[in-house]
C-alpha cells in the first residue's frame, strides 16, 4: 500500500542525495543481513511486539521495514521518507506495511497516533531536528514511545558524516547527554540511552496524555472587554496533531485581547472545550 503526503522538499540537497543512493544502497550502504543478525540480537531489548502500531521515519529502502510489519502484526506499520528514489525501493518488496512520502521536518503531520515511532540509521539526517521531533512527537499514543537507533555511536557517526562530506557533511547524530533537553519540550522523557561504539539506542516516552505540542490552544469564550470570562484548553495528542499550531496562537491571541487591562489568561489544562471561569 502506498500513497504520498506532501511535495518532497526541493531546498533540501539531501533529497537529491538520497534520491542517488537508492537504486544501489543495499549494496553500498551499511549490509543489510549483518543489520538484520544485529537486530533480531537487540529484538527484545526494542520492546516491539505483536499488536503495536508503528511510525518508522526514514525507512530508505525498507530494509527493515518488512521485519518491523511481522514483529508487530497485527499491529499496522506506517513507513515514511521523502527520497521519492527510496520509497519506489521499499514498495518493490511488497511488505505489508503503507509508505508514504513525507518530510518529517516539513509537512504538516497526517492523521494517526503509534505506539512506537522508530527512527533507524535516520535521525542525523533531518535538518530541523527539534522540528522532526515535535512532529514525531504528535503521532504517539499515551505512554508510546520514539526509539532512536543506530548500529553504532554517536561520535562513530558523526565522524563518519564529516568524511561523507557533501550534503550529509555537517549531518550530526546528538551524543546521549543531549537528549533530555531536546525532548522535553515535546512532552517525550528519557527511558534508556545508550551511546557506545557499536550502539546507539535511545528510548523517550510520550506522558499519559502522549506527546504534546507546545503551548495548547486558546479559546475566548465571550467578546472583549471580559473580566474572568477567558477560558482555555490544552488540547491532547492525537488532537493537536490535527490542529496546527499557528491556530493555537492566533486563539492565545483572541483570549488575551478579549481580557480587560490587568487581567491574565488563565489555562485550564486538560479541559476539551471552552468553559467560562
Ligand atoms: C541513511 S538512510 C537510512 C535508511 C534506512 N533507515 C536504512 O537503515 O536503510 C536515511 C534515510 O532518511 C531519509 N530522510 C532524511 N531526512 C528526512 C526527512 N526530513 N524526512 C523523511 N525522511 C528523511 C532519507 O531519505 C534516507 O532514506
């Protein structure tokens, strides 16, 4: 099954290079059986099992992608890159999964929430990565979680980037410490790291309301000129996945100047529709 979600980036020169790679990457990339032994020693420390829904971001030529649809039936994959070269690759296996063409830096998120989002042999390559990670973020359940994982460490890597050169030249994997600060923001906490020379794996789990975005939405619930009428509420995954941001703001806008002078806006966590206070 597959079907495209936005217009892949132009601006982005990584497409162009990935579009390359991929009629031959399962040659000249990392081997794909030696990727498989390594992963199916890793299986259960994954945490993947039948049932689970699963967002794989950047899934090149699905290398994995098959492995991760018979791990988790009959949970649903959903495999996602922006290398339109790299998906027709993937959708040649035939592996019952969906991909889509998406730019996790870019497009708007699609309608869907996973247990697990796994980013494997991807992450150093978004361009925006506190972008990708909010957007990644959205698409988790309550108590899911992002997996981050590569066959060997981050300073491995990013060596290995710089001699790359070319568009993936500056293309920077994190090393362990970094993360808490990068996920907190999108709602997603630290379970494991672990940064050695042969492993990276990073798990981060959305709180029981999933991941959220920033901020929350706003809502006035009576005209100007109110003293306590401003309500809020802060919407949950997957309905903020279906809100874009800018909305949020442009009603944190309207309830502020729907406040008489020295009143503030007061926000009702948690709270599904506009209550007056
Ligand atoms: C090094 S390849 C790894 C592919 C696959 N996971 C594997 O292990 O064979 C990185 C993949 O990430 C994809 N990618 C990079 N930036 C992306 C973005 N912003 N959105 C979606 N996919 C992206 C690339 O197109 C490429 O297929």
């Amino acid at each position: 099954m597959s079907r495209a979600h936005g217009s892949p980036p132009t601006r982005d020169p990584r497409v162009a290079f990935f579009d390359r790679q991929a009629p031959t990457w399962d040659r000249t990339g990392p081997d794909p059986d030696a990727t498989m032994r390594r992963l199916r020693e890793l299986d259960g420390r994954l945490g993947l099992k039948a049932g689970l829904d699963l967002l794989e971001v950047g899934c090149g030529t699905g290398q994995i992608t098959g492995w991760l649809a018979s791990t988790v039936r009959p949970g649903r994959v959903v495999a996602v890159d922006f290398s339109e070269g790299m998906l027709a690759q993937a959708r040649a296996r035939g592996v019952d999964a969906e991909f889509v063409l998406l730019d996790i830096c870019g497009d708007e998120p699609f309608e869907g929430s996973f247990d697990r989002v796994l980013c494997f042999h991807s992450f150093p390559h978004f361009r925006d990565q506190a972008g990708a990670l909010r957007r990644m973020a959205r698409h988790l359940k309550p108590g899911g979680q992002l997996l981050v994982l590569h066959l060997a460490g981050s300073s491995q890597l990013n060596a290995f980037h710089q001699s790359v050169g070319g568009a993936v030249g500056h293309d920077h994997l994190p090393p362990a410490a970094r993360w808490p600060a990068l996920l907190r923001p999108v709602g997603l906490e630290v379970r494991e790291a672990v940064d050695r020379a042969d492993l990276f794996l990073l798990k981060a789990e959305a709180g029981a309301r999933g991941g959220t975005m920033s901020g929350g939405a706003f809502f006035a619930w009576k005209g100007g000129g109110c003293d306590r009428s401003v309500s809020a509420c802060q919407m949950s995954q997957p309905e903020s996945a279906r809100w874009p941001s800018c909305w949020a703001w442009a009603w944190i806008r309207t309830a502020i100047n729907a406040l008489r002078p020295g009143r503030t806006l007061r926000s009702l966590a948690a709270r599904r529709r506009p209550m007056s206070t």
